[in-house]
C-alpha cells in the first residue's frame, strides 16, 4: 500500500475502456484504509487478468489522496460526488412537470419503496441526463414546493427546517448516484447497499448486465447505529408514556430511505454474497430472494501471515486494537480495559494500530481518556502500520467494535498465531469459537465478551498475558481454523467461478424495454 497518487488521473466514465468487473465503493477503497478496503485491493490483485473500473462514492469534491496504490488491471476510476451531484442546466422547460412526475416514487423511497421505484426515477432522468442536475432538481422553486408538499404527506409533523435539510442531503445522493455517466462494464459488483447498491440497481436497470453484491457488514444496520446515535436528526425527547411509537420522524425518513435502496439492490442483483450466516438471516429480513443467497467467508494470505515469527527480545505484556479509530470501533472501550489492566500488569503496552485522520474529533476524545486515566506510557497511538512488523511483538488483540462482519483482523492475527478478545459481533464468536459443523472442533482462539464491557475485555485479556500455556493453546487453535476455512486462495477460486459465470452471460432487457420483470434478475 502507498498513500501516493498515481503519475496520472484514471479516464472515468465513458471514457475508460470497457471493464470486465466495475468494482462499487461507497466511502472505502482507495481512498480510505481498512477491512473492506485492503479486501477489496487484494481482490483486484488476486484476478490480474481480468480488467476492472472503480466507482467511488465519496462525499464531497475535496482533494483526496490514494490510500492504495492502484494495480495496473485498474482501468478507470469514476468519482460520484454524493454532496454535490451534477449541476445542470440553470432552467429548462418541463421542470415543473418532471418534478411533480417525480414527486410520487421519490415519496416511496423514503418509506420504503424499492426497485420499482428506482426504475421510475430513471426513466423520468434518462432523457434529461447531462442537462439535468442539483440547479433544477434541488436548488429550483418548484423543487422548494415539491419538498414543502413531500414534508406535509410524509412528516407533517416534523420541523420542515429539519425535513428539507434531511430530505435535500438524501435526494442529494440518489441524484448524483443516477446522474454520473454510466462506466462500461460485464459485471457491476456492489461492495455494499447504501448508494453503491443503488449504483448496482441502476447498473443492472440501464445496462441489462448482471450486478452482484457482497455485504460484509449489513449496510443498514450499521447506519441504523449511527442514525439513532447522531445528535443533529435529535428532535426533543419523547416525554410520553406510551409504549409504542406513534409518528414517524426524520430518523425513519433516513431508516426507511436506505432501506429502499438495499430493497432495490437486493431486487437487481443475481448474487447475494455475504460472510457469514448470521447476516443472511438479516437480508432475507429484508427482502432477499433466497435463491440468490451465497455465503463466502473472507480470506487471508495465510501463507504469508503464518510466517510471522515471535520477536524473542525481551519487552512489556503487549496488547493490540487493530483498526480504525472511529465511533463503530469503540476504541474508548479499550483504552479503559487497558487501565483496568494495568493495575496487574503495570508495565502493559496497550497499542492502537490504525489510521487517525477519519475522525479527527473521536481521535482527540480517546486521547483525552487517556490522559485523565493516566495512561500516558500505556496507550500508544501508532497510527496506521504494517501489520506483519507488528503481529511478532503482540500477545493478544482486542477488537471492541459495536458492529463487525467477519474482521479481517482476527484472521490475520490468528494465523500469526496471535488470539483475540472480540465483542459478540457478527461473525467473531464464529471465528474464534470455532462452527457447529467444524471437523475437527479446534477449540477456542481467544474469547468473546459482551459490547462496551472494559470490565470483561480486561478479564479475558488478563488470562492470555498471564497464562503462557493457554495463550499458546488459544493461538495454535485459531491458526489451524484460519488454515482449514479461512485461506485466502481457496476464497480466490470462489470469486473468479462467481465473475466467470456472469461476465458469460446474455445482456438482458433494460428499464425501458417493455418485457423487463422488475422481481430482478430472470
């Protein structure tokens, strides 16, 4: 990985040569370092024969710097700004008329809608694309009435200030989703729902080619957290008695929002990927076909994580977070198990290994924790590193997110021999204590602990540093699963059968011929 920009800009859209994979990245690769990101780069390096675009949605036009250094069957990047869609035209005639016509599916999208819903807002877009844009479409009087109408039938209750600043950021992004020029491509492969499974489902819609979907956390789930958790959709408390919610709000107009658009992707796409079989229950919730669920683990260089070797030298008790520093990885819980833990092992070094820039505010909130525990000398914030130099001088890793697919993390520890300490989150209960079907059953590769609890992490993590013996039976246990279920090059031949079957298939009917089925893919 390189954080340097390539010698020159990628073509986008519809300048890059038709891709046999586009590849749809919403706010993760390559700009941004971690799980789902370093997954997907070596995805790209896995299958170097095949060629692939990148969509990258990102929030705004800021300058960014690569945080991968893109492989060369990398043949074109497409930015989707999803603050700042397309400008448009300043007027044209029929606005008014497009913007009652739309009022109706883009009403349904916030409460729920799904693939028929997306199909209608193109249809109405297409002939106008690359005339129309934010100027007609947002900043216009008759789409000021179009949200003031909106606002009364959907939340006439609401603060219309909030609702139109919530509204616009939402219509905000489906528009530049479904404005950007479309990359040519075989295969249109969502890496999760949100506005890149929005992307897939336009995809599949205008071009007729399969669209797939491989969510390693559940995209609405996790924006469930962060909805419910953000103070700025917070509308005064709820002084009521009443056991059950009565009235919709802002809240639900997000919820329901990006439920439509994971509705509308899962209607689209052919494949259905996810990691673990905890998650496929919560798509089939949400509408999947179950014919079109596949479970694919993720997978590591288990080669070349099984050579990290043991630093002999002398040093402290050493314990690791892997990660992001950010909200959804709870880093806080971990700073406060280390000062717990440091009252039996006093010369503990607690290392936070991962990139600081995400959330600069979150970033000084820990490291004010730290200083009021007096854990100065304790807690070291290495910031992003590689992970091999590290992994010989680590004891055991903790991972105290709140919401979690199958971490990355776990496994390449694991194969290093490393045991973990992981909150019961998606699949790590799985990784470390092993399926119900494993054969042999290897035993446990660390422990599990219940969410923001510094009380149990520190316990469990206190008998790994101070029981040689079990650590090593912890570590040898979760090498051997990673060997046995979890290799990256097995994981590999799975992808490439996937993109081969559907990159061999017959272009389908698009949105605008009339026997297209909008149940999804025949």
């Amino acid at each position: 990985m390189s954080p340097s920009l390539p010698p020159k800009p990628l073509p986008e859209a519809p300048q890059a040569p038709r891709a046999d994979v586009c590849l749809l990245m919403e706010g993760s690769y390559p700009y941004v370092a971690g799980g789902v990101s370093t997954w997907t780069h070596d995805l790209i390096r896995s299958h170097s024969d095949l060629s692939f675009h990148i969509v990258a949605l990102v929030a705004d036009r800021s300058a960014r710097k690569l945080a991968y250094e893109l492989p060369p069957n990398v043949t074109g990047l497409t930015h989707v700004y999803l603050q700042d869609p397309p400008a448009g035209w300043r007027w044209q005639p029929g606005t008014g008329r497009l913007l009652r016509d739309l009022e109706q599916p883009l009403a349904r999208l916030q409460q729920g809608g799904g693939l028929a819903e997306v199909a209608e807002v193109l249809r109405l877009l297409a002939p106008r694309r690359g005339r129309i844009g934010k100027r007609a479409l947002l900043n216009s009087e008759d789409a000021f009435r179009m949200v003031v109408r909106m606002c009364r039938a959907a939340l006439p209750d609401a603060s219309f200030l909030e609702y139109f600043w919530g509204s616009r950021a939402l219509m905000s992004g489906l528009f530049a989703t479904l404005l950007v020029p479309m990359p040519q491509a075989s295969v249109y492969h969502a890496i999760s729902t949100g506005y890149a499974g929005l992307f897939a489902a336009r995809a599949r819609l205008e071009t007729g080619r399969p669209a797939l979907l491989t969510e390693h956390g559940i995209y609405t789930n996790e924006r469930r957290i962060e909805i419910l958790m953000a103070e700025w959709l917070f509308e005064g408390a709820d002084t009521s008695l009443a056991l059950d919610k009565k009235k919709r709000d802002l809240r639900d107009l997000w919820l329901d929002t990006f439920a439509s658009y994971s509705k509308a992707c899962y209607d689209a796409c052919d494949r259905i990927i996810t990691l673990y079989g905890g998650n496929q229950e919560f798509q089939r919730r949400q509408g999947a076909d179950p014919a079109r669920l596949m479970i694919v683990p993720n997978g590591i260089d288990y080669a070349g994580y099984s050579q990290v070797r043991r630093d002999p030298a002398p040093r402290p008790p050493t314990i690791a977070l892997i990660g992001r520093v950010v909200p959804i990885k709870d880093v806080k819980t971990y700073i406060r198990a280390a000062g717990i833990l440091r009252e039996d092992i006093p010369d503990l070094k607690a290392m936070i290994l991962g990139p600081l820039e995400e959330d600069p505010g979150y970033v000084e909130e820990c490291r004010t924790i730290v200083k009021h525990l007096g854990l100065e000398q304790t807690v070291i914030f290495a910031g992003r590193v590689r992970l091999t130099d590290w992994l010989g001088k680590v004891d055991a890793i903790a991972l105290t997110s709140v919401s979690e697919a199958q971490p990355l993390v776990i496994l390449e520890a694991g194969a290093s021999g490393v045991p973990t300490v992981a909150t019961d989150v998606g699949s790590c209960s799985e990784l470390l204590m092993g399926r119900p079907d494993e054969v042999p059953p290897l035993g446990p590769g660390g422990a599990v602990t219940p969410l923001a609890s510094p009380l149990d992490t520190a316990r469990e993590l206190r008998a790994l540093l101070l029981d040689r013996a079990w650590r090593e039976r912890c570590g040898q246990a979760i090498a051997r699963r990673v060997a046995q279920s979890y290799d990256k090059v097995a994981i590999d031949r799975i992808y490439r059968a996937i993109y081969d079957e559907h990159i061999a298939m017959p272009t389908r009917p698009t949105h605008d011929q009339q026997d297209f089925q909008l149940s999804g893919a025949a």
